[in-house]
C-alpha cells in the first residue's frame, strides 16, 4: 500500500525509523522475511526497507498472512479509525463487526441488515479496509483474547466465549493458525493486573497527550447519584447485562498512557462490548496530534490548542441513556438537568445491591416507555419527548447501531428534538468527531469574537475549516466558553 491516511511511502519510512509513538496505530509495518507484522513503536531492530510493506489496519496484514509480533502486541495498539473515508455502508459494518455482530450473525445476515448484498459488502470491504468482513471479525477476536490471555486470569474456555468462538476448538485452530503457538503457550507467568474474585482488570490504551482532569470534570458536573460516581480515584458506574448488572470504573494511568477499566459481575462474554464501549466513552481513538495540526492555522483554536493539546470529547456510556438525557437539559443548566435525571433514575431506575453510592441501573426504554413522569419537575412537553423516544428505541424505529448520519436524522425528526440534540447526540454518543451543533449560541458568539453573533451559515461557513475534527473544534470553544479564556476570531 502506497499510501496511508495522507503519509506517503517515504513519510512512513521516516516515522516507522524515528519510532515515534504519534504514529502508532495508524498503521502497520508487516516484514515480508520474518512473516510478522508490527506497530511503529516496535522496539524490535528495523528491517531492511526492501522486506517492507505497510498496512493501514492490523486486519489487512493479517489478511494477507503476516501473524502479529509477540514484543509490540499490535493488538494493544489505540483504535485507528479505519474506517474515515470510506462508503456509509463500511462504516456501518465496521461498527457492527466492532460490536461483535459476526459473532452472532452470519455475513449474509450483516449485510441484510445493512441493506446490501453480500458479495457487494465483500467487495466494499475489499476496496477500503483491505480485508474481508470474516477477516476483521476474526482478527477484531484473536487480538482481544490475546488481551485477555496477558491481562486476566480466566480460564481459556472462558477467554474462548468472550472473544466471540463459538467453541473452544476453533479458537485454539486460530490461535496457532496466527501466533503459531497454543493459547496456553502464551499465557505469562506474571499477570500485569492481579483481579480478586469475579473482577477484571483490562489496559486502554490511548495516543497521549490526554487531558484527564478535563474529561474526569466534565463527567463529574453531570454524574448522576445512584448510578455513577466520579472521584479522586476516577469513575465507576453500573450497567446493565443481559444477565443482570455489572459495575465498571476507570482509572487513569498515566505513565502507561493507558486507562485501567475494571469490571466487576460480567460474564466474559460482555467484556468486548463493555471494553469498546469505555473507549468510546473516553475517547481513546483519538490522535491529539493530528487533531492539532489541522487547528494550527485556525486563529480562533490555535491558542486553546496550544493551551488543552490532550483535549477530548468526553463521551457518553450508552446512546439512549445520552438522549434522554439531552432532553432533561433542554434549556436548563447542568445542575438541573443532573438534578432531573436523579429523579427520574430514583422512580424508574431498577434498584440494585451495589455499594459505594452505586444504587440504580439507568431505566431501560421499556421501561420508560410505559412510566409515569408526573411530578418531577419535568414539563409536560418533554415528557411527550421522552416516551416517544422510549417507545422508537424499544420498538426498534430507532437503531442506535446504524450509521451516525441515520441515527442522527432519525433523532432530528422525533417530536421535542431538533438538530442541535440530535447533534450532541452523535457528538458524546455515537463517536462521531465531526459531529456539529451548528445553531449553538455559544460556538455562534466566540466564533464571532468581538461582534454579534455569526449567523448559523456563516458558523457552518467558518466550521469548514475544521472537518474533519468539528467535534474537537466544538469542545474547545465549549471548554474556552467556560472559562476566564475567551478566544479571538482573528483573521482567516
């Protein structure tokens, strides 16, 4: 491959010899001699370049037979976002695969719900991610067992039922097919993380700079009591299972630029979703110097750049927890809104034995569906909106796993939203970076300086600039807004 996210060959020489960990995990170095494929910060001594080819996913090089280095782990390298600039029906399909849809449905099935053939999808995978949909389901397992072989201590059939085999005989088939050695062969003696009883204890890891303190206090002023709780050692919250609840936290861990996500009373076989949707709600795909160098020449988030280089869009656990929430907020502040939602948690929410404050799991759309919301101070227009939204995600008119662009016109078009929630909604929920609530008076009024406010064309206007990072751009100014800094338009 000759080029990869805008790097051409001699830029990934230069960035695969310097070992720079800015690039890991925007691309992959496979040897052609040792059959082994690696992440730029491999610490193993360079090849000759003629040995050389460059992938820009850990599938593709699988794909094309390299196995994955037992020093750099390419399986622990931060998300990459393979899927930037490619059709909406990959981008579905990544995210689906990603959520473990091939773990339960067959390819034909995936491309039914996504509304294409399957040799078509096949073929879409083929042309954009180097890989087929089996292909990226397969090594999307093989790489989170390996996680949970180094990380854990369950026991391989366990491990097998986690990573998405449907026996404990195929994975020990993949597993010597890829790292040509048993699962047990690679088990360390010494675990990293040493979990009592039924927790686990899994690494994130993330592109740093990262600016924990802004997202650990963006969370903490809307946590809500009984089912999150933010302190000095971090943030924990339940969360629903299929078979019950289980209860999360997350730790930073700074000197490993990595996040500990400990779970305790899931089944192994929720690890992956739990695992994907922490990072989706910290934001650990994110690549803080690249975000930066497309701000540089912006005179309005360049200086906010330079003063937050770790920013990010601190996310949300669960998309229809993070609508309905959006709701509660409508024209009021965070204090109420976070005041709104522990009333409606309190007499909908399902109690739970937890401890440390951790009491209720967040009411489920059925469930608010069908409860009554009189007197808790919530108006009766939104009211309506709530349990139209309940009754949309319950009944299924409304997919939160389907493409950001869906999702977000689907929200758009419910009674008692609009764009600017069904924006925010994409932005903390769904992952979407360029997500962009362009009628927010706030963006409008410092994106115009010292003037009126910028009309909603001119902000889109100037927003242009931004793509493919508008979210950040949103974040910043949210952040500037809400501090002693004010920024400047200046001049473009």
């Amino acid at each position: 491959m000759d080029d990869i996210h805008g790097l051409d060959g001699a830029a990934l020489d230069r960035a695969r010899i310097s070992r720079d960990p800015r690039f890991d995990g925007r691309f992959f170095i496979a040897v052609k001699t040792t059959g082994i494929y690696c992440r730029p910060v491999c610490p193993a001594p360079s090849p000759k370049r003629t040995n050389i080819r460059y992938y820009a996913t850990a599938a593709a090089a699988a794909e094309a037979g390299f196995r994955p280095c037992l020093r750099c782990r390419p399986e622990a390298a931060p998300g990459t976002p393979a899927w930037l600039g490619t059709s909406a029906a990959v981008r579905r399909a990544l995210r689906l695969i990603q959520d473990g849809a091939l773990d339960r449905l067959s390819v034909d099935e995936l491309a039914t719900k996504i509304g294409i053939g399957p040799r078509h999808l096949h073929r879409l995978f083929i042309q954009h991610v180097g890989a087929s949909p089996l292909a990226v389901a397969q090594t999307r397992r093989l790489h989170f067992a390996k996680r949970l072989l180094d990380e854990t201590r369950l026991p391989i059939t366990e491990i097998a039922l986690a990573s998405g085999f449907g026996s404990l005989r195929r994975f020990n088939d993949a597993f010597r097919k890829t790292y040509r050695r048993a699962p047990r062969e690679l088990r360390r003696t010494k675990h990293e993380a040493d979990a009592a009883g039924d927790e686990v204890i899994l690494k994130l890891s993330y592109r740093p700079p990262y600016d924990w303190a802004q997202v650990r206090d963006f969370l903490a002023t809307r946590a809500i009591p009984g089912v999150e709780r933010v302190d000095d050692d971090g943030y924990a919250r339940t969360i629903a299972t299929d078979d019950g609840h289980a209860i999360v936290s997350v730790q930073h861990l700074p000197a490993a630029n990595a996040l500990a996500l400990r779970v305790r009373g899931a089944a192994p076989a929720h690890l992956f979703r739990i695992s994907a949707a922490a990072r989706r709600m910290f934001d650990l795909a994110a690549d803080p110097v690249r975000i930066a160098a497309g701000f540089r020449s912006d005179p309005l988030l360049s200086p906010l750049v330079k003063l937050r280089p770790g920013l990010r869009i601190p996310g949300a656990w669960d998309p229809f927890e993070c609508a309905v929430r959006a709701v509660l907020g409508q024209q009021v502040s965070v204090a109420a809104a976070r005041t709104l939602a522990s009333r409606l948690v309190n007499r909908t929410g399902q109690p739970i034995n937890g401890s440390d404050g951790l009491t209720h799991l967040f009411p489920a759309p059925p469930v608010l569906a069908a409860a009554n919301l009189d007197g808790l101070g919530i108006t009766g227009a939104r009211i309506a909106a709530l349990h139209t939204l309940a009754r949309a995600t319950a009944e299924g008119q409304l997919d939160f796993t389907a493409g950001v662009e869906d999702v977000a016109q689907a929200i758009a078009e419910l009674p008692g939203f609009g764009e600017w929630t069904a924006q925010y909604i994409a932005l903390r929920a769904l992952g979407a970076p360029d997500a962009f609530p362009t009628g927010d008076l706030v963006l409008r009024r410092l994106a115009a300086g010292d003037g009126p406010p910028l009309t909603i064309r001119a902000l889109q206007q100037r927003a242009e600039r931004w793509r493919p990072w508008r979210g950040y751009a949103v974040m910043h100014l949210w952040k500037a807004a809400a501090s002693s800094v004010k920024p400047r338009a200046g001049k473009l």
